[in-house]
C-alpha cells in the first residue's frame, strides 16, 4: 500500500453508488487515493454448501440463481461439467441454441452495464437510450425460453426447448435494431464529452498488471490481454462460428467502454451467423427420462469453463457416483477481477471510486463466500474468531441471527 496519506476512509459496504455491498478502504492524501483495501463477503447464501443436498438436475435451477444477469452463464458451465462425468454428447442443434441464448444474455449484460456506467458518470441520456434498447433483447429472450431473466433453457444433455421457424422473423428485426444502435453508439459515445471527462485515463490497468493479476473478459481486453475462454477453449457452437476478439490497448475507463460496445456489435454478429446456420435435430443426447438423468453421472470431477458477459466463469464439479454431487465449486468473472479495482484506484481520485469500481460490471452476489476455518470435527470459526460452530450449530446460529425459522 502507498504511503504518504493523510487518513483513510471508507466507501461501503452501504454507498449510493454501490448497489451490492462490497468495502472499500481508502487512504487519501487530499483528494487522491494512495492505496486501498477490499472487504467482501457481507452477504453469503451458501449456493455451494445447498447444491450438495441437490440433485445434478435441481441444481439446474438452483446455480441458475447465482446471478441474474449471468443466469445461463452459470447453468451452462455447471451442465457442461455435468455432461462430462455423464458421457453424454450434446447434439448440434442444442449447442447452437446454447449459443443464440449465450449471446443474446451477453447483449443483455453489455446494455444493461452501458445504461449504469452512462448513470454513474452522469449521462443519463446514455442510460435511457441503453435501456430501451436492451428492452428488445429481454424480450428476444422470453420469446425464446419464456422468462426475461432466468431463462431455464439448459438440461443435462441439451436443452429444454427448441427454437420454432415461425420465431426467426421476430428475433431478426429485434437483432437488426439492437445492431443498428449498437453500431450508433460505437460511434458517438467514445468521442462525447462527459464520457471522455469520466473515463479517459481513469483506473488505468496496464497489459502487465491485468495479466500478473489474472483479470478476465472485457476488463482484461481492454488492457490488450486477448483472452477469450469462446477462442481458447470452445464450446458449444463457438468452434463453427466466426468472430473476432475486441481488445484495446489503453486500459483505462474508455478503453473498458468501446470493449463492450464493439463487442455488442460482434454478439450481433455471431447470433446472426446461428439462426443463419442453425441445424436440424434433435435437442437432447440424452436417452433416458429427464427425471433419471441424475443417476447417470459417474463417479469423478470435472471443470467446465464459460466465457460469460463479465468474463471467464469456472464450475468445479466432483461426483462420488450418487445422485448428488460431492462438491460444487464456483469461480465467478468477478472474483478474477476484483484485484484490479484495488490496483486501479491507486491515483485516482475519490470521486472515480464508483466508475472505477463499475468498470468491471461486478456482480459482488457471484462473489460472497463465508470465511471459515475447518478443524477435524468440520467446525468453523466466525470472522476469524475463536468460537467454533459446527455446520448444524451455523444453522442455529443463523435462525436465532434473523429471528426465524431457515430451511
């Protein structure tokens, strides 16, 4: 941490612009931030310890909920590793539905980002427009699956739902639009004046330190870091499809924005590529009942990985031959990048805080993890205190906290 502050102050985990509760501790000399610490965790749902009383299908539904804007992000690394222990192969039509659903979601998560980073500098002009137009991807999405949010389209070995012909015609003139603003605002947003005020040279990561701290997705790219998990290691239809990986080289606030909005015009791109080549078949590979599914995985672990909007997401799963799995490891885009929110708010000012801190679209819900210390009798330790709880006295504890009763 850097020197010479003067005090040192705190941003959340309670700010207005923090939507999620993460803390920031700053040192300041003035004005200027000298250093910074993160303090995450201040809310924990136990997603991994519930997925283990679960089975591989429940917990379809259950991961889903890790986040809403990532919701077949996390569903779909979850079921490839699934799939994996299950020697299960996927049909080619299911993989290119993945991929339509994939893409349109990552639309979805750029405009939403765009519309919240255009209200955190002040353009709310940029936010409305944003928003609008990110209307007509949800609704893609629910013509599509039904839902707006959690889409619900995976299963083990495929997809739950097909894409009908007479629903192309919608999802084009939706996609031509969203093209056509996105290629609007690639144009005009990097050059207007508030957002040139906000963001240029503002938490600058270097190429260096974005890959010494292991960042992801655009935040990564937009340091000139070309990783892409669709490039690197594809999945779904992405080994078919053609398109290009969006980095800059600046690594600054500016550079995080024109990322996102080039790649909005490149998903355009490639979900125009998957209803121009979709294939026939069938949507599962699957040849038992979907209820029985959960009976098929073997005995093993596997790690799935899934370029989600945020960026890399990991699932780690470890099968011990029954019906539900032994251990269910999540390794959201955001933990990858929260390093690089401490690193760019060094000499920065106070009042870059929330841009710099939205410039990695966190979603601090994928994050929240408890701190625990496991002894031989599988008790934990509180915040690093001495008393010991065991899992059942953790249940307790929590009831007895909130003054009711938890399942």
């Amino acid at each position: 941490m850097s020197g010479g502050s003067d005090e040192r102050i705190p941003v959340g985990p309670q700010h207005p612009s923090l939507k999620e509760p993460a803390n920031f501790m700053l040192d300041v000399d003035g004005e200027e931030i000298t250093g910074a610490d993160l303090t995450l965790s201040y809310n924990h749902r136990g997603m991994e310890e519930a997925a283990q009383r679960k089975d591989y299908l429940q917990n379809i539904y259950l991961l889903e909920r890790i986040c809403g804007i990532c919701s077949h992000s996390h569903t779909t690394a979850y079921v490839q590793a699934v799939e994996e222990l299950m020697d299960v192969e996927v049909p080619d039509r299911a993989k290119y539905i993945r991929t339509l659903i994939g893409e349109l979601e990552r639309l979805h998560s750029h405009l939403l980002w765009l519309g919240v980073g255009g209200h955190e500098m002040g353009f709310d002009t940029l936010w409305h427009y944003a928003w609008r137009d990110r209307e007509l991807v949800l609704d893609s999405l629910e013509e599509l699956t039904g839902n707006r949010v959690h889409y619900a389209i995976n299963t083990l070995g495929g997809v739950r739902e097909d894409v009908e012909e007479d629903q192309f015609p919608m999802l084009r003139e939706n996609l031509e639009e969203v093209k056509e603003r996105a290629a609007y605002y690639a144009e005009v947003v990097p050059e207007e004046e508030t957002v040139l005020m906000r963001c240029e040279d503002v938490g600058v990561i270097s190429r260096e330190t974005a890959s010494e701290l292991c960042a992801v997705g655009p935040t990564a790219r937009a340091s000139g870091v070309p990783t892409d998990v669709r490039k690197e290691d594809p999945y779904a239809a992405y080994d078919q499809l053609d398109f290009d990986v969006i980095t800059h080289t600046d690594g600054d606030l500016l550079a995080r924005v024109i990322v996102r909005l080039e790649e909005i015009v490149e998903s355009c791109k490639i979900v125009e590529q998957v209803l121009d080549d979709m294939p026939e078949g069938d949507i599962t590979g699957a040849n038992r009942p979907t209820h029985t599914l959960s009976n098929m995985v073997e005995e093993g672990e596997a790690i799935s990985r899934y370029e989600a909007p945020r960026g890399e997401d990991l699932h780690y799963v470890k099968s011990d031959g029954t019906d539900t799995p032994e251990r269910v490891k999540v390794r959201a885009p955001t933990m990858a990048n929260w390093p690089t929110v401490v690193e760019g708010l060094k000499g920065s000012y106070i009042a870059d805080t929330p841009m710099i801190v939205a410039g990695i679209d966190p979603c601090i819900s994928c994050t929240a993890r408890i701190g625990v210390e496991v002894t031989g009798d599988a008790a934990v330790s509180i915040d690093g205190g001495d008393r010991k709880l065991s899992l059942d006295d953790l249940s307790d504890y929590a009831k007895d906290w909130y003054g009711q009763e938890v399942n």
